[in-house]
C-alpha cells in the first residue's frame, strides 16, 4: 500500500479543507506539555553551547591554524574572504581543491549517514512512485502511444528489494483470461462494464460523505484520517501520518460502487485486520518466525479483494484478472508495447495508463522488458479462498489479524479475540458466504476450474 501525502491535516469539521479530515487529539493537553518540556531543554542547550563557544572557538581556530604552519604552507599569503577570527590561511591550489571538495563517501560524514536513514525510512510503494509520472504520461499521449518513457524517483527502491518482485507467474494466467473474457462477452468492452455496473462518477464533497458514513458505521471515525488526492497510482491505500492511520483515496472518476469497495478493502480489511493483530501473541517478527507463521499476502490481499466486489450488482474480479495479466506481460514486453496489448481489453487510454505505471513503476527505462509484480497477490489470494470458502472461517480470518489463512487452525487456541472487531458487513455470516459464492459464479469460477488453485 503507497504513501502519497498531500497537505496538513485539519479536523474533520473545516469547511475549507474538504479534502482532510481528522478529529482532534484527546491527549493535546499531554502533547503540548512534552512540547513545551523538550523547548525549555532545547534552549538550555543553546545557552551551555554558547557560554562554551567563545573559548572553544579560539581553541579550535589556533589548531586549524597550527595545522597549516606544521604542513609548511605559508599562512600569511592568502586571507579567505569569510574567515574565522585570528585565523589566516594560505593553502596551496591543491590543498583549495581538497577543502572545497570533501569526499561524499568519508564513512565520518553525517550529512551522508542522515540521508541513507531517510532512504530507509521510505516505503517501497513511495520509493516506486515515479517523479515525473504526469510530465512523461503528456508525452507519452503526443506521441501517439509510440514512445517508451523515462522514469525518475525521489529516494528510488534498494534493487534488493525490488528483486523480490521481478519475477511474476503465469500459473493463474488462464484464470484471469477467463474472467476478462466474461466480462467482455457481458457487456461487449470494459468501459460499458465500467459504466453499467461502477454507479455514478462522485465529485469531492460526495466522497467526503461517504467515507464520513461508513466510519460512523464501523465507529472509527476517531481513528483514521482522510486524504483525498488526484496524484496517488492506486486508488487507494492505508498509511500512517503522524502517528495516526490515514485512509488516502485517489478522486479522479471514482465511482460510487468502487468507493464503497475502496472502504471495504482499505478499511474494512487492512485496517482492521492490523488493528486485532495488535493484541495476538504473533504481533512481532520474532514470534511469527519462531512459530512458522506463513506470509500474510496473498491471503490479506486475496480477502481485501473479495470485500471490493462483494455487494455490487456483478461481482466481476476485472480489476483483479486484469492487474495479474498486467504484471506478467510487463515482464515481457516495453511499456508501449504493453499499452498496445492491453487495448484487447480496455479502450480509454488513461485507464490503460494507469494499469501499465502501476506494472512498470519502479523502472527507469520502460523501453525494457521487466516490472513490478505485487500486483498479482490480489487474483492469486482471492483464487486460494474461493476455493475453501466453504470451510474458511472468515470471521477468525480477520480476528486472529495478519495472517495466512493456512494457520487458522494452528493459531485459534492461542488467540486473543476479547477486544478483536470484525467490519458490519461481516456480522450477517449467512449472507456474507452467499455473497462470496455469488462472486466465484459471476466470475465462471467453478470447483473445476479452481481445482488448480494451490
């Protein structure tokens, strides 16, 4: 899940930041009093190093000076235009160039130490993100598609890590053929798909009161944040700002049926998943590794994209199908040539756009074959729990919190489900599994072809 940030964060009622909302801290009073607290040290601070300043200036200043006299360079020849009191240098041409020029990779030097900390602090979807994203996407549209452009990022992705998702399947390539292929023959292309069956295109204040709703619904509207942005690749994800949960959603022809499928996926999956693995004993790397835990993908997204379908008029995986096919494609193919193939399935060229960023995101040069697979958990994991639907226990699934549906069994003895939450549109079981077969019939997922599925 991305992390695009855009603008501070104002409370909920503000009627000129529609586009964030918040509510305010209950613990303010606390938060000022440390805030107050760590000012009075700072300004000790900055007193005890200025009463030291004075003398320990001088000190320094006659070593440097010392220094240059010891090296046998004439001291008195060259004064520096800003220069330090008493002090005068005359370093040689070559001894000018070693000052001005600091080696950047001096393992000493902080500058350096800080800006690979912050490298490191940055998520992999916000590393991904190319910079020039819009800029090459107007070019790439007056070229007639007939260009491959070139990404650059901010803090780009360590390779290591990008390593892991370079290598997609083609184990489930005939299943989301399938699915697309339904799709088309119901509705002849993806845009009247989109039409008939997305609900009407909302404008900002619309998807404002909508999020409002549904976390007045699930009671956490005092939990999570809102931002609502044109410039994410998603359309939505869940991030942390400033310590507090952060619900980002892209407002760009989001329409109604996929807004309340973002709410059920983000927040209705993610979120409260994360919120009930809080209080099990797997809630730390240590422990999960020493219990053999699996991943949680592609359980987590396999689960979130069965919610986003799971109350619209046809419950069709498209987006699921398409974004696993997407990835393996990108593997094979340079971006225009990808945008090309995609024009099978969906016409509008920014949708295609959008599907072909979200494969080749990460890539500097798109004219190479090769992309960024995560993509493909969504298809992978919703294939694996419509197959045991019938024996999953989803409301454990979302109670035990980040977990792999393979370790229900082993891990319900040992759960702590006292204060875990399930989302209200679990709290009908019944209707909830008849919604989740309707989804595997409308998607001509039968036993048989699921039988395949690991």
């Amino acid at each position: 899940m991305a992390s695009d940030i855009h603008g501070p964060l104002v409370p909920i009622q503000s009627a000129n930041y529609p586009d964030v909302m918040t509510v305010p801290d209950t613990n303010y009073s606390k938060v000022s009093s440390e805030s107050v607290n760590r000012k009075k040290r700072r300004k000790k601070l900055l007193r005890k190093r200025q009463s030291l300043g004075s003398s320990s200036y001088t000190d320094v200043s006659h070593g440097i000076a010392n220094s240059f006299e010891s090296s046998g360079e004439n001291v008195d020849t060259y004064t520096s235009k800003t220069r330090l009191p008493g002090i005068n240098r005359a370093p040689t041409p070559n001894r000018i160039n070693t000052l001005s020029s600091p080696n950047p990779r001096q393992p000493g030097q902080v500058v350096s130490s800080q800006a690979h900390e912050r490298r490191k602090k940055v998520p992999l979807l916000a590393a991904i993100k190319p910079e020039n994203e819009r800029a090459e996407k107007e070019r790439f549209m007056r070229a007639n598609f007939n260009y491959n452009p070139l990404f650059i990022y901010r803090t780009p992705a360590e390779p290591e890590v990008l390593s892991r998702f370079t290598s997609p399947s083609d184990k489930y390539l005939s299943q989301a053929k399938l699915i697309m292929e339904i799709a088309i023959q119901r509705y002849g292309s993806y845009e009247v798909f989109e039409e008939q069956t997305g609900g009407r295109i909302l404008t900002r204040p619309q998807i404002l009161c909508l999020v409002k709703r549904f976390l007045r619904k699930e009671d956490l509207e005092s939990e999570i944040c809102l931002n609502l942005s044109e410039d994410l690749i998603s359309r939505g994800s869940m991030t942390r700002s400033k310590g507090k949960p952060m619900l980002n959603v892209r407002v760009v022809n989001l329409r109604e049926q996929w807004a309340e499928g973002l709410l059920r996926h983000e927040i209705g999956t993610h979120y409260l998943r994360s919120l009930n693995n809080r209080y099990q004993p797997w809630n730390n790397f240590k422990t999960r590794r020493e219990l053999g835990l699996k991943p949680l993908n592609p359980t987590e997204e396999g689960l979130a994209s069965l919610h986003s379908v799971l109350f619209r008029p046809d419950p069709c995986l498209w987006r699921a199908a398409l974004l696993y096919y997407t990835a393996y494609k990108a593997s094979e193919m340079s971006l225009k040539d990808l945008f090309r193939d995609l024009g099978q399935f969906v016409h509008d060229p920014d949708v295609r756009w959008d599907y072909c960023i979200r494969a080749k995101r990460g890539q500097v040069d798109t004219s190479l074959p090769g992309g960024f697979c995560k993509d493909q958990v969504y298809l992978e994991g919703a294939l694996q729990i419509l197959k045991r639907r019938r024996t999953i226990n989803f409301s454990l699934l979302l109670k035990l919190g980040k977990i792999a549906h393979e370790d229900i069994d082993m891990l319900e003895e040992y759960a702590d489900l006292e204060n875990t939450r399930v989302p209200s549109f679990m709290y009908n079981m019944t209707i909830y599994r008849q919604h989740v077969d309707r989804i595997a019939q409308c998607n001509g997922l039968t036993d048989q072809v699921l039988a395949d599925v690991d």
